[in-house]
C-alpha cells in the first residue's frame, strides 16, 4: 500500500465539495476539495497551476496527470493509478487508500499523493491548518496557465478594467477583480488570454451578453488607472487573490444576473460578491 499523506480529521466529506487554501511556494491559493478516509483530494485541473499537463481520458475514463518525467493515470471510482516514467515499457500501478471521485463532472484526486508523486515537496503546516507545497522554481499560480507575463497592452487592459469595475473599492477589492479576471484566464472555460476574457461577448437568442458592464457602456474606454489600481493589480499578478479563487464577481444590487448569482460564494469585499 502507498503511503498517502493523512488530512486531520474533519473538513468536508467526499461527495460535498468545500473551499480550502493551499499553500504553493508561500503563496495562498484556494481551490475546492473533499475529505476522504481523511485524505484530502482536490480537483485534478487543480494541477494545471502548477505547470503540470492535465486532460481526460474518455476510453479509460481516467484523469491524467503529466509533468515529465511522469505521467499519472486517475481511473474515476477507484483506489489506485498506473503511473509510466520516461524510458519505462510498462505501466506500474500504485494502491491507494482514496479513490478517485468524479463530482459535477470534475476528477478530485489525493493531493499530497499527485503532488509527491509529481516531484513537489508537500507537508502540512499545523499553524496555518494549510497544506503547503513547494514547486522548487518559485512559481507563480495565477498566471501559470499563461507561463508568461502580460504584453503591454493586456497590462494597460487589465488595468482599465480593475479601475472602472472597482476604483471606488477597497485595496482589497481591487486586487481580487484583477485576480477573477487571472482565474478566468487560467480557466479551461474561459478565454485563454486576458484581452478575450475582458472583452468576451456570448451571444443567445440574438441577444448580446457582455462578462463585463464597463466594456458594454464603454467606461473601459475613459477611466485612468490609479496609481494604487495599478499596485492591486501587480499583487494579483504575483499571486495575491482575496477573492479566494473567484471567477465572477458581481454588486448584488446592481445584478439580478440567474447565473453569477448562482455561483458557489467564496467572500464580499465591499460591494462585490465574490464567486466561482
């Protein structure tokens, strides 16, 4: 039997998702996971963060995880994975205490198990009541899906943006704007670079929905960031993400959006409500 790294005692239970931060290289990001049989498992996309390839295998109806020299196979509903490394002719196989669980359409797999298992150092932090891990390259989370910064042009957008949707807001809540718009860009779902995600338009039923308001009344046009717009949106570009791992944000009072307001809430800042 593999060791599998225990979770205390506690947190959520395996078919009921719940907010959790990790810890990656210092840095605090949130994601979602499960407990089970006291080992947390989160969501295999999770990964992708850290650089680490991760797709579906609909023939074997497996998540797998690559990152070289390594790939992982995660065959949903079961305690164990097939793992290959560079150079091996055959699939060796890992038993494991957990089995990997499909909820909403989404593969939750151990996390301290993949992480080890992918060359990471992980280990609990009792003080932060976190799991931390450490990547060894310094890594960035938010933009990792990007492995790159921001042309100029995405920075000047990015900042348009935060200032019209939250110039009004707290320090805070203009870090955590700029962080949902990173998330999204991370996002498989969304659009894979900052200036499609900011001016992304769905049409249905002949109707146009814009993600964000200022690009529909054109006030993305007129504002002129602050300098302290511009610091926020630097802190989420190194990693900084009050909104705890949001991909929406909206004003309550302004909205009456079925949608976003059905979003799983991650925390308020202000006027925002803050979602995945």
């Amino acid at each position: 039997m593999i060791f599998v790294w225990a979770w205390p005692a506690g947190g959520a239970s395996a078919q009921a998702p719940g907010a959790t931060t990790i810890y990656v290289n210092g840095q605090p990001v949130s994601t979602t996971a499960i407990v089970q049989n006291g080992y947390q498992l989160v969501p295999a996309s999770w990964f992708r963060g850290l650089n680490v390839s991760v797709a579906w295998d609909e023939r074997y109806r497996s998540a797998v995880v690559s990152a070289a020299p390594i790939r992982i196979s995660f065959p949903s509903g079961e305690r164990h994975t097939d793992y290959l490394r560079t150079g091996d002719t055959s699939w060796t196989r890992d038993q494991l205490d957990t089995r990997t669980t499909l909820i909403g359409g989404t593969a939750y797999v151990p996390l301290a198990y993949t992480a080890r298992k992918l060359g990471f150092g992980v280990q609990y932090d009792a003080r932060k009541g976190a799991a931390t891990i450490t990547t060894g390259e310094g890594a960035v989370f938010a933009l990792a899906q990007q492995k790159r910064q921001p042309s100029g042009d995405e920075l000047l957008w990015l900042y348009r943006i935060t200032e019209a949707e939250a110039g009004s807001e707290s320090y805070a809540g203009k870090v955590a704007v700029a962080a949902s718009i990173l998330n999204r860009v991370a996002h498989p779902d969304w659009p894979a670079t900052i200036i499609d995600t900011i001016f992304q338009v769905e049409y249905y039923n002949g109707k146009a929905y814009y993600q964000y308001s200022p690009v529909l009344d054109k006030r993305i046009y007129s504002v002129t960031p602050s300098q302290e717009t511009k610091r926020a949106v630097q802190d989420a570009l190194n990693g900084s993400d009050p909104g705890r791992g949001a991909i929406v944000f909206y004003n309550p009072q302004k909205t009456d959006n079925a949608w976003v307001r059905s979003r799983p809430v991650t925390v308020q800042i202000g006027n925002h409500v803050f979602a995945k």
